[in-house]
C-alpha cells in the first residue's frame, strides 16, 4: 500500500530567484505534492500570490513545523 502524506509540509525561501514579486527570502511556503515536479528538482509553492508554481528546490530549505503552528501557515500560505 502507497504512503501518502497527510501532514503539510513547509520550506523556508533562502533565494527568490529574480521573482521578486513572488517569493521573499525568510518567508516560508507550503509545498504541495507534485511527485513529477519533484524528480525535476522542482518544488509546487503557494507563493505570495496565493497561487501554486513551480519552482527550483535549491530556492527552499523544508523545515519541521509543530502541529500547533500548521493551522496558522495554512492560512497565511
């Protein structure tokens, strides 16, 4: 049986890549799943805009959030 993934996960920007008006370095994202965008070395971000792109892997560092601070991020991604 596939593992699928329940918990969100987020990454923290360490570059913007030139897209200034769509990623600001510090900020975190939520990542969706996107198995394909994931063997490019890509990752699927809501962005600042509110909606989902692909973008490079090297632009984000995943990071470990509690629980208790997940409803808070899903919110503001």
């Amino acid at each position: 049986m596939e593992h699928t993934e329940t918990r969100p996960r987020f990454v923290v920007c360490i570059n913007d890549g030139g897209y200034l008006d769509d990623l600001k370095v510090r900020m975190v994202y939520q990542v969706l799943p996107d198995e394909s965008a994931a063997r490019s070395h890509y990752l699927r971000i809501v962005d600042e805009t509110g909606e989902d792109y692909l973008y490079p892997a090297s632009y984000f560092v995943p990071i470990e959030v509690p629980e208790e601070a997940e409803p808070v991020l899903l919110l503001t991604a």
